[in-house]
C-alpha cells in the first residue's frame, strides 16, 4: 500500500507524482543518470478537486519530515512562517519538504516575493517545496519557472469513469437498496468535483436516515443531485400551474434537442421545486474527450438556446428565464468568431481592435446566434409530439430519469 491508496481517480496526476516521490526518495539512481533534482510542485484547480489530499498522500509516500506553512493563525504573519518553515526545514540531516496549501488564497506581492527568495536561498539544498493553489493565473510567472516549481499539476474535474469509482468508494460503507445506478449518478454529475459527489452520498443518507429507512434508494440519490445543481433546498411551495408549465416547457426545449443532436445525452432533467418556486435544471452528459470538435461547440450553443426557442415555439412567448443561457450562447458565439477564427479572420480583434471592427464582430455574432436559434426551433418543431410528451411527463413527475426519457423517445418513433 503507498500513499496514493487514498486517492480514488486521476490516475495520470498520481503517476506523475509517484515518479516525483521516488526522485526525492532515492536520488542516487537519478543523479547517476545527469537528472537534476525537482525543486517543487503546484498543484492547482477549483475548490473540492482534492488538491490537499494529493499533496498529504505525497509527502506521506516520500516519508520526509515536512513543515507547513500556516496562513490559518489569526494574526499569522505569512511572510515569516515561510521563512521559519525554510530555516527549520534546514536544520534536517538530508532532505525534507515545506508545504504551503492554498498558496493563492489572500496572498499579496510581498509573500510571493519571501516565497520566491526563501527558494531560491535554498536552492542547492535537500529542501522540496509543494504547494496548492485555486488558479495558475493568481500566481506570479517568476514562480513559475524551473528551479522553483518546476511541476505544475493541473487537476480537473473527475470524468465520469472517476466519478463512478469516487462514488463507489463513498457508497462502500453504506447499505444500498439493488435500484442504486451508480453509472447514472456519475453522469448526471458530470462536470462537479469529488467533494461534491462525496456530498451527494451524504445528503442521500440524509434522506434516508429522516425517513426512517436502513438503506439507500437511487431516488435519495438523485434528489441529493439535484440539491446540490439547484444549491437550494427542497421547498414545498409548489408555485402556480403556470409557472410549473412554463418551467416544463423550458426544460423539456433542452431534453428535445440536446437527444436530436446527441442520442441518450440527458441524463436528468427536473423542475422540482427548490429555493423560490418552480425552477429546473437539465444535465446533460457528452463525452468531454469530443468537446474542442466544432461540431460538440455548436451543438452546446443550439442546446443553451433550446429552452428560449421552446417557451416561443409552445407558449407564443417570451422566455424571461432564460438570461444565463443566452450570456453562455453569446459567450460561446464570441469565441467562434474571435479566438476561433469559425467564420473567417476579418473579424479577429487581436491586440488593436478598431470600434469598427467590434461593430463587425457583434453583427457577426448576432447574425450567427440568429441562425443557432432558428435550428433549435426547426428541431423543436420537427419533434413535437416528442417535446409535448416530455412536457406532459414533466408536469406529472418533476423529475425524469434517462431511463423515462428513453420510454418517451420510443413512443414517437425516430427523434432527429
């Protein structure tokens, strides 16, 4: 058993780090070969992708006397606990690692500078350091060079495959009913980090243990899902018919299209009550490998749309919930026209844009999402005894499973 038996997942990042371990633990063989030593790691992503925890397993597997810097003390002077954590690091017979977690957290120009000096004063000692960080780009460049951190480890969110052993380690200890679809929890929460699915196990014993009940059902675990993609609670305040159909028909436009473009995508789609009123959610699940293909970037911004052409197409009407959808779709649209160069280079704006190239760059977007919109109608409206169905299984269930959206694409035949 070595260090890294706690970490479930990210097999890559834990080779890369085992490879580092072992340099630090028997540098001889390596310095036979002309390698120079490491002299620190970065590791660096969103809260909850269990950057702590690799950087603990790493310093437990090098088995080194390691000394923390705390930014936690009230009143903690940083500047010195870096250079009193380098100074007793020192006094260590051989080698021995200085940890610094959340290194970007409340961090100002004066403790990027003690950090960089105390690294390079000890250098050309035994001294390795490791840290965690949010976001590379809170980070100075000039620590960001070799001899400093000479590693850095991005850390993503689990894949679905990781998902599904992350959840299979949580679920482990707990009894659960034979319905529990591990594989079908993953999807939906594709895209969130390993506390989070760690939080769903929770909140669905949370479930159970309120109800009275010894075991997990897949229906505990998916209302703890959807607590945690609405991150509000369970409300009883149902709202008016009309809010709940407007609601169904929104999600129901994503359901439709999202399963034209991509078969079997969705993996959930609610409009369960939580925070104010009647809201909803759709996940949808498209392997992330495809996702730098043109096509899977089209197909994100015909699917944000969905909801709005929906609401059009069914109620005559005007979608006023449907604003973050459009800011992601005009976001995406910018980045084919500019960064991607989709349509053309006049429109790229570089370092010098003039006003009149922006102006050519906004029409250009306009007309674009235009034409995605209306191929979202044409979707829906080809399919609508599909979108109908799902609307009408919305408004009675709240919440459909893939396995009900799959029942309800077969009673209409072939969905295009």
């Amino acid at each position: 058993m070595n260090g890294f038996d706690f970490v479930v997942g990210y097999e890559d990042v834990k080779r890369e780090l085992v490879r580092t371990c072992d340099v630090l633990r028997y540098p001889k063989k390596y310095e036979k070969l002309g390698v120079n030593m490491p002299h620190g790691i970065l590791l660096c992503g969103d809260h909850g992708l269990g950057k702590t925890l690799m950087a603990e397993c790493f310093i437990l597997e090098c088995d080194l006397p390691v000394f923390e810097i705390s930014k936690a003390k009230p009143g903690c002077d940083v500047i010195n606990e870096i250079r009193v954590a380098f100074a007793e690091a020192m006094k260590t017979d051989d080698q021995a690692i200085v940890f610094l977690d959340n290194l970007d957290d409340d961090a100002d120009e004066n403790m990027y500078a003690a950090l960089k000096a105390c690294m390079d004063e000890y250098k050309e000692t035994g001294i390795f350091v490791i840290a965690t960080a949010k976001d590379l780009e809170n980070n100075p460049d000039y620590l960001l060079r070799v001899d400093r951190f000479d590693k850095i480890i991005p850390l993503e969110e689990p894949s679905v495959e990781d998902a599904e052993r992350i959840l299979n380690f949580y679920l482990s200890g707990v009894i659960c009913e034979e319905d529990v679809d591990v594989m079908e929890i993953a999807r939906i929460m594709r895209g969130h980090s390993g506390a989070d699915l760690k939080q769903v196990v929770n909140e669905a014993g949370m479930f159970a243990a309120f109800d009275k009940r010894d075991s997990l059902t897949q229906q505990d675990l998916i209302r703890a899902c959807l607590r945690i993609q609405f991150a509000a609670p369970e409300t009883h305040a149902d709202g008016s018919r009309r809010e709940q159909l407007e609601a169904a028909v929104h999600e129901a436009g994503h359901v439709v299209v999202a399963e034209a473009l991509d078969t079997g995508s969705v993996a959930v789609t609610s409009i369960a009550c939580h925070g104010r009123g009647p809201n909803g959610v759709t996940c949808v699940d498209v392997d992330d490998r495809a996702g730098k293909r043109m096509k899977m970037l089209e197909h994100l911004v015909i699917r944000g749309l969905a909801g709005k052409a929906a609401t059009e197409v069914v109620l005559g009407m005007v979608d006023t919930g449907s604003s973050d959808d459009l800011q992601k779709a005009f976001a995406r649209v910018s980045n084919f026209v500019d960064d991607y160069c989709v349509y053309g280079f006049d429109t790229y704006e570089g370092r010098n844009a003039t006003e009149t190239l922006r102006a050519k760059k906004e029409q250009l977007i306009a007309a674009k999402l235009a034409g995605y919109y209306q191929e979202a109608k044409n979707i829906l409206i080809k399919n609508r005894d599909f979108l109908d169905n799902v609307i009408d299984e919305l408004m009675k269930l709240g919440t459909l499973r893939q396995k009900d959206i799959k029942r309800l694409r077969a009673e209409v035949g072939n969905v295009s």
